[in-house]
C-alpha cells in the first residue's frame, strides 16, 4: 500500500502565502484600531459629562475620605502607644471599635464611582498583569538559547516595570512577541519570506498591544460606568440621578463615620496626661 505524498510548498508559494498573510494581518490592526479609537473617544466624553455634572460631589466625597483616613491612621498610632503600656495578655481597648468601623465602611468601599479608584485596586492589577506576564516570558521556561537571550530582555523590562508600579509599561510589554515566533523566524532561510515574517510579526505585535489597551479599557472604572449607563439610559432610566443619589449616600455615610472618629479622638486627646 503506497504512502500519500506530502506537497511541499514552493518558495514561490511560501511568499505569496506570507504576502497574503501580512494583508490580512494590516486590515485586521486598521480594523481593531479603529474600534479602540471609537470606545476610547467616548469614555472620554463619558469621563468629562461626570466632572460637569459630578464633579463637585465627586471632591467632596474624596475630600471626606482623605480626612478619615487621616483619622483612622491617628487613632491607629494611639493604640500603638496603648497597647506599648498594656501588660501581656490584655485586651485591645480599641479592638471591638476596629472591627465596628470595618463593618459599617466595608460595602461603601466597594462601590465604584467615577474616579474614586484605589491605590490597592491599581496595585493589585498589576500584580495580576506580572503574573501573567512571567508565565510567558520567564527564562527558565525558554526551549532554546534564541528564545533564553530574548526572555532574558524581556523579563527584566517587566521587572523594572512592576516594581515603578508601572500599569501601562506592563500593558505595553504584553504586546511583545512570543518566545516560539521569535525562534521560528531565526529558523527561515528565504530571505524575501523572512522578511515578511518579520512585517508580520511587527503587526501581530502592535495588534497585541491594541487588544491590551482594549482589555485595560474594558476594566477602566469609567469605561465601566459607561457601559452601565448605556444600560440603563436603554431601559429609560436616569443613570445621572441614580449615581447622584450614591454619592449623597456616600457624602451622608463618610460624614457620620468622620463624627464618630474625631470624637473618639478628642475623648483620647483629653485624656492625655498634661505636660
């Protein structure tokens, strides 16, 4: 019985094949692109509807919470002095506060409005991003010296990178190329074919890049509200008032919180041994 014969493209047909490739490859970047560009245009009106017409309640709200925390962080180096002059084994005073305090401000916390994200959220997002980041561009992970020089490079950007805390530096970085296109490119002969390969995967890079920023917009506290207000304004329902009355919420909660702070301050204060 013979064997079937395998057709071994041609080097004819490996460029035009390559040259079709790279079309595709264009119309697909200008396509994705264009589309970024649309969704990015309109968070960005979205973002300066909500200074107009949030804006004032929006500074209020951060205004509120900056001076909690200041409090809290006052409060905190009053326990640590307490609990220096306690002896072993006794109760923290201010333990059952604490713990009060979490309950009543844990659900304020996790509404997201308009510019109000965290220091912890933008931290833990890039963390999540190096993770990703080092299961593709580890050295160790490399099957061959070309792709251990190119991992190498690469891994220490995106070290440098997490440790500026730099998101879009992260964002940027994980458009590169694949360690496996990078050794399957050394491997062609046909200069002209190489050549293309390697337009090719220049745009295969910047289109990475692009779903990168696409997926970053996607997971943009604005670009989510958005989408939400979308939502709702196709319901018929008014998403200007509905976030208006949150942040009244918000305002109303944050102050009766600060009250209670600064009397327990004022009640350690006075308490204070007179120098």
């Amino acid at each position: 019985m013979s064997k079937a014969i395998t057709a071994v493209p041609n080097p004819n047909q490996q460029r035009q094949q390559a040259k079709a490739d790279l079309d595709e490859a264009r119309q697909l970047l200008l396509d994705a692109e264009a589309q970024l560009a649309q969704e990015q245009a309109a968070v960005n009106a979205f973002r300066m509807q909500c200074r107009l017409k949030l804006g004032d309640l929006i500074e209020e709200t951060l205004a509120l919470r900056a001076e909690r925390e200041s409090c809290l962080t006052q409060l905190k180096l009053h326990q640590q002095e307490v609990e220096a002059n306690l002896p072993p084994e006794t109760a923290d005073p201010f333990a059952e506060e604490d713990e009060k305090l979490h309950t009543e401000t844990g659900d304020i916390d996790e509404i997201v409005l308009p510019e109000l994200a965290t220091p912890k959220q933008e931290k833990e997002a890039a963390k999540r991003l190096y993770r990703e980041l080092a299961r593709r561009f580890h050295p160790d992970l490399a099957a061959g010296s070309a792709e251990r020089a190119y991992m190498t490079a690469i891994m220490a950007s995106i070290n440098i990178a997490y440790e500026r805390q730099d998101v879009s530096a992260l964002h940027n970085l994980a458009g590169e190329l694949d360690p496996t296109a990078v050794a399957e490119l050394e491997a062609i002969d046909n200069l002209q074919i190489r050549k293309l390969r390697e337009q090719l995967l220049k745009i295969q890079r910047r289109q990475r890049k692009v779903q990168q920023q696409y997926r970053a917009l996607r997971h943009d506290n604005v670009a989510k509200l958005w989408r939400k207000a979308q939502r709702l304004e196709a319901e018929g329902r008014s998403w200007w008032e509905a976030v208006k009355q949150d942040l009244l919420n918000i305002i109303e909660h944050t102050r009766t919180e600060l009250g209670h702070l600064q009397t327990q301050l004022n009640q350690f204060e006075s308490n204070l041994p007179q120098v």
